[in-house]
C-alpha cells in the first residue's frame, strides 16, 4: 500500500490521540496526502510539534487543538474551535487510548481505578467523542469515521482484562453506531492494530509483557525487543507491526474506493489473529 498515491485535498481530518504513536504516524501520512488537520490531544505541547511535522509536508492547513477525550467540556469546545477553524469536518479517527496500568492474574490484584480509566478513555472518551462529531456527518450527509481498536479484543488474557475489555466494547459500540449513521451515508469502521512500537509498550508495559509470560522473552531486556518478538512469533507474516501500517488502513477507510465498507473490522496485524 506503500506506492498509493492518495489525495486528500479539500477534506478536513480530525485525529484524536494525535500527540505521538499511531495518531502522529497517521496525521504524517494524511499531511502528505494534502489533508487539513485538526490534531486533537490532551497533551498540547506534544500535539504542536505533530502539527509542527506535518505543517511542513503539506500546504494544507493544520491547527492543534487541547482534547481529554474524558472530558465532555474539552471535547465540545475543541469541535467548535474545528468548526470555526476549518468550516466542517470530513473525517475523524477516534484513536485516543491507553494501556492499564496493573496486570493481573489474579483478578482481585487488578484495583476498580485501572478499570475506570481504561474505560474512561478507550470506550467512554470514543463515545463522547463520537457523539460530539455525529450531528456534522448527519447534517452534511457524509464522512467517515473509524475507531482504533487492538486485537487484544480477540486475545484477552488475564493479563490484560480492562484493556481487552474496554476494546471489544469499543467495537461493540462502532458496530451500532454504523447502523445508525447508515441512514446518513456515513461509515464507520474499526482498525485492530497488532503489536505497535508506542509510547503505550515503549513506557515498559512491554517488559512487563516479558516479566509476565517469561520463556524466550526473558532474553530481552528493551520494550521494543519484546513487542517485535512478540510479534514475529505469533503472526503469519513473522514481523511486527509499524505505525505507517496503520495509517494506511486508515487512509483507505477515509477514502472514496471504502465507500461500501461500514461496521467492519480490520485486524492489522501480520496475520496474528487470524479471524474473520
């Protein structure tokens, strides 16, 4: 998909989570692409200098704009400030997420704060944001709208229960939804990344993968060792996952040629999950 020349003049992306990892990969690639950019995170600092970066690799216009997806205020005033900056909005990834903080087994070890702020973020903060967006794509008759999800949806181990939770919920949710903005020429669709070197595994989540399943991963002692390997071993492709894959799958669900793709999920793994 590397040698697509896409074109996304004229429209309007809105990209939550942009700050770094799959959203700042992805808001690279649509600035390449021509796409206006409205780069939403709640780390502002970091989310100007994804600005900053795709300012320069496009004539296109791009703003950056303060959103705590768990935060109804922040998320309505940062649509408004879209609005007014950029007169519409033509697509929007929802991608803000987070990892839990606590891996269990046992489930008793995992404390109800990791459970809320998983959900807070990765369910609740995509319906907030979801909700406050629709009444634009309902109005114009058109947009397209995808989620990140995780195949974690598929693996769920007692390791990760709130993250793999809050995920399948997540497409749970984009599936209805779907349904409803159907009626309006609007799609919507999930990506499931695979094992993707960010700032989520790179904060030592991936060593703590290692501490809590052992065996060969004992014979690394960096994040992004432990997520390639785990990776390669597992998927068909034998190889990890980048944050340009993403955007790619991104980039053709927000595309002309995926107008008759809604309510599906895409596994973007190297052959991981292996599920229809």
């Amino acid at each position: 998909m590397g040698n697509i020349t896409w074109n996304f003049k004229g429209k309007v992306v809105v990209i939550t989570g942009s700050a770094t990892g799959i959203g700042r990969g992805t808001a690279l690639q649509f600035a390449k692409a021509g796409a206006d950019l409205a780069l939403c995170d709640f780390n502002f600092e970091e989310v100007s200098r994804t600005a900053e970066k795709c300012q320069a690799l496009t004539s296109g216009k791009v703003k950056a704009y303060k959103m705590n997806v768990t935060d109804v205020d922040e998320i309505n005033a940062a649509k408004e400030a879209i609005l007014k900056d950029f007169g519409t909005v033509d697509v929007l990834f929802s991608n803000a997420g987070i990892a839990s903080k606590v891996m269990g087994p046992p489930l008793e070890n995992i404390p109800d704060s990791d459970w809320e702020s998983t959900f807070a973020v990765n369910t609740l903060g995509m319906v907030k944001v979801c909700r406050a967006f629709a009444s634009i794509f309902r109005e114009k008759k058109a947009g397209k709208v995808i989620l990140t999800s995780s195949i974690a949806s598929w693996t769920s181990t007692p390791r990760t229960m709130p993250y793999s939770a809050s995920k399948i919920a997540t497409i749970s949710f984009a599936q209805a939804f779907s349904i409803e903005m159907g009626e309006y020429n609007v799609n919507v669709n999930v990506i499931c990344p695979g094992f993707v070197y960010t700032n989520i595994y790179s904060d030592g989540t991936a060593l703590k993968y290692r501490e809590a399943i052992g065996g060969p991963l004992k014979q690394f002692n960096d994040n992004e060792s432990v997520m390639n390997f785990m990776a390669s071993a597992g998927s068909s492709l034998h190889r990890p996952q980048t944050v340009d894959d993403m955007a790619y799958t991104v980039m053709f669900l927000s595309s002309d040629e995926a107008s008759e793709i809604t309510g599906s999920v895409i596994n973007v793994d190297s052959g991981f999950v292996k599920r229809v």
